[in-house]
C-alpha cells in the first residue's frame, strides 16, 4: 500500500489518497477529481495524448518514489 496526495498528482488539494497498485491510485484519484476539482477533471480529460504522457510518466515517478507501507 503507497499513499500520495492529490496535489502530487497534479490535483489541488493536500489530500492523501492510498492505494495498492499504480492503476488503482490512478483510478482513486480520478473519482477524488471528478468529486472535488471539476476544473482539474476538465483539463485531465482535455490534455492531448502527449500531454498525457507526461502527466504518466510523473505519475509513475511519483509513484515509485512514495514508501511502501503496509
Ligand atoms: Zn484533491
């Protein structure tokens, strides 16, 4: 189990959200998004593939970087 705050992920708030893989973290935090930033959803859903990428490629950085914890 990794935990990361939303601002970590380009979110807006210092909210810490835990999950136990990358693609659930990346699920969990879209929901938390959708809920609670609609702008940050609005420009997530409109960045460009490449804009994406960078966005993932942070993403997984972060991700790996944050302790393990149990
Ligand atoms: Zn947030």
């Amino acid at each position: 189990m990794k935990t990361m705050t939303c601002r970590e992920m380009g979110g807006d708030c210092d909210m810490e959200i835990s999950a136990e893989t990358s693609a659930e973290m990346a699920k969990k935090m879209t929901a938390h998004v959708m809920e609670s930033h609609p702008e940050v959803a609005e420009k997530m859903s409109s960045m460009t593939d490449a804009e994406h990428d960078v966005w993932e490629n942070e993403f997984h950085k972060n991700w790996d970087a944050a302790p393990e914890e149990k």
